[in-house]
C-alpha cells in the first residue's frame, strides 16, 4: 500500500480486507507464533508459494510485522488487534506528514 492509501482508509476499511486465505494465514501465524514463510507454510500443510503473498499483503496492510531478516526470508509476527490499529495511525500520520512536507516544497 501507498501512503495516500493509508491516509485514505480508515482501520475497518484495513480489517474488511483481511478475510479468506488472508485471516486464515493471519490466523495461523496467530497460532504458531513468529515464523519464516516457510516454516508457517509446513505448519499450516499449504505450500509456501500460497503463504508468501498473503504475508506481504498483511505486511503491507499492517497486520504483520517482519522481526528480522536473513537473506531473501524474514521472520514474521502477528500484530494484535491494538498493535494493528497503533500501526495504521502511525502510516496515516507518516503519509499526512509525507503530503504536507511535498505541499510545502511545491508551494
């Protein structure tokens, strides 16, 4: 997600998306706790290939965090429902302030 789409949507525009394979592998990770796509891929039984995505786009839309990374995989964290929702007034806040500093310099 852009900056403009986290300064346009509110958090329940955010939840309405995190639903299907999406909240299953939030779910999961939930469950298992932190993990490599690949380790919450064995877990689940689904081949990685079908869990990497669904963790980026809940990474992007907040809901997951990336602890660390080693070469090309990461270890990542479900955010709870408050941790998620703090997440999402920080990107507002970023692209509101991203906005008002290019108004600045264009003005």
């Amino acid at each position: 997600m852009q900056p403009i789409d986290h300064r346009n949507a509110t958090f329940q525009d955010l939840q309405a998306k995190v639903t299907g394979n999406r909240l299953t592998v939030l779910d999961a990770l939930r469950r298992y706790g932190a993990s490599t796509t690949r380790q919450l891929a064995d877990a689940m039984g689904w081949e990685v290939l079908s869990v990497r995505p669904r963790l980026t786009e809940l990474f992007q839309l907040g809901f997951v965090r990336c602890l660390d990374r080693e070469g090309h995989e990461g270890t990542y964290e479900a955010l709870s429902g408050a941790e998620a929702r703090q997440e999402h007034a920080r990107r507002q806040e970023a692209a509101f302030g991203t906005e008002t500093q290019e108004e600045l310099s264009l003005g």
